[in-house]
C-alpha cells in the first residue's frame, strides 16, 4: 500500500490569482458577464423576435420565415437598402483617401495653420448630429443646392458628402494614432536606397499603416451606414436610405418585418467586420513572418 501511494500522481494545487489576472476574479468575471449581457442581449432579442409568427411583436406565436421574405421582397426596402450600401461604399472610399492624406500630411510636415487643421478635424467628431444635419440641409439648400433630378447615383451625392464630412476625421485619427509607432529610419533607409518619394511612402509607410486603413474604412462603411439624422436632413423626396425606412416602418409599431431587416443587416455588418479581422489577421501575420526570415 505505501508503494501504491508513493507512485500515485500528485494532484497539482490550484494557484490563486496573480495580482495582474483579474479575469481570474469572480467579480470581474460577473461584471464582465453583466456588461455583455446588457449590450448583447437587445440584438438577441431583436434577431429571436424576427422569427415570430405575430404581428403582435410581444407576444411568441411560433416559428416563421414569412416576414424575410416579405422583407427580401419588400421593393422600397430593396431599393432603400441598395441606396445605403452605394452611399456607404462610395464614403467609405472617399473618408479613407482624405483621411490618410490628411494624417500623414499633420504627421510629416509642418506649414501654417497645422494646429487649426489639427483641431478642427475634432469638430466633426464632438459636434451634436443634429447640429451637422441642420448645417448640411442650410448648405445643400442656400450655398450648394443639390438638383434632385439627376439620375442614381449622382443624386445620392449630397448624402455621400454629408457622410464624408463626419467620416473622415474618424480616419484620420485612427491613421495617425498608427502613424505614432513608426519608424521614420526606414523610410530613411529606402531613401537611400534608391526609392522616390513616393515609392519610399507606397512600399514602407502604407502596409505599416495597413491595420489602421482596414479599421478606419471600416469605422467609415458603420457610421455612413447606420447614420440617420444627417441623412434625414440631406436626403430629396425621392431618396430613400435603409435606416429612413427602418423608422418610417417603426412610426407606429415595431413589427416582425422590421426585426427580420434588421437582423439582415446585423448579419451583414458582422460578416464584412469578421472578413476585415481575418483579412488584417492574416496580413499582420504574413508580414511577421516575413521579418523573422529577413
């Protein structure tokens, strides 16, 4: 029996938590918990509800499909819908450019007035919505009137540069938080080596700026999407955009419908974030490797 006991396996202890592994806490695991339960559980309950065979969004009557497709068949909502991924697509490209250009030239160069550009890219960002939408619908009105009868997509320009207006300093600042962890020494080092001006910016500045391009265009693509009340002031007669829609559905009451147009487009910003992810996953790893072997 000793020998038995002598070669037996040691349970090993459990070790309390470090001072650094706070999820080891069970109070830190209950609020964590809490706080995703209470961003979470709306979208959940939202997605349930879409399948629910009522009209009566309260109350569960059983499993159904009907209301996407009437939502997939929904003509306006269609073209609602298309109106907002255009305009959405189209500011997305257009924030990412100026937005780049904007943070590179504030964190290269020095000119005149580049503590005021320096502060007014923040105005976009902390100015109320209402007062932006109220000051685009006055510009689009008096100084720049917007003529309604052109043909899709031009006149969904208004919109587009409502939307570039309040998306691209959000790039600008995720590009140049970037920017403030390179290395000016390589860029230096291509100069030597031959490369131009802009070579030396294409080859070495903009794949270290990679992950920031990705999470800017796609902070970009969310808020031109979901955006409301810009849109509300800046849209014509006979534009239409996915979350006008969504509210002049939602007026009188919140229906099955609307829950199923939602949840498509819940689906859809978490499939084009998940493929951003692994995309800039896959980047950062590649471009690792690459160095180990250098």
């Amino acid at each position: 029996m000793s020998d038995i006991a002598a070669t037996a396996p040691v349970k090993p202890r459990k070790m309390p938590p470090g001072p650094l592994e706070y999820l080891r806490r069970w109070p830190i695991q209950v609020s964590v918990g809490a706080v995703l339960v209470f961003l979470y559980a709306p979208l959940i309950t939202l997605m349930a509800f879409s399948f629910n065979n009522s009209r009566a969004n309260v109350v569960w009557r059983g499993f159904t499909l009907k209301y996407y497709d009437k939502a997939i068949h929904d003509d306006s909502l269609i073209t609602a819908f298309g109106n907002s991924l255009t305009i959405a697509a189209c500011s997305t490209v257009i924030s990412l450019v100026l937005g780049a250009m904007i943070a590179i030239a504030l964190w290269r160069f020095r000119f005149p007035g580049k503590s005021v550009l320096d502060g007014a890219l923040a105005i976009p960002i902390v100015v109320p919505e209402i007062c932006m939408g109220v000051g685009m619908l006055v510009f689009f009105a008096k100084v720049l009137p917007w003529p309604h009868e052109l043909p899709w997509p031009f006149s969904l320009g208004a919109i587009i540069i409502s939307h570039v207006s309040f998306s691209f300093p959000f790039v600008a600042v995720v590009v140049r938080a970037r920017l403030g962890s390179f290395n000016r020494e390589l860029e230096e080092a291509a100069k030597d080596l031959g490369a131009s001006e802009m070579r030396a910016l294409w080859d070495v500045v903009v794949p270290h700026l990679q992950p920031s391009l990705i999470a800017g265009a796609l902070l970009a693509f969310t808020l031109s999407l979901d955006d409301f009340v810009i849109t509300f002031f800046t849209a014509g007669p006979d534009t239409l955009t996915f979350p006008v829609k969504v509210y002049s559905m939602v007026r009188f009451s919140v229906t099955p419908e609307v829950n199923a147009a939602s949840t498509i487009l819940i689906l859809l910003t978490v499939m084009l974030t998940f493929i951003a992810l692994k995309f800039q996953g896959s980047s950062a790893l590649t471009a690792g490797h690459a160095s180990e072997q250098q």
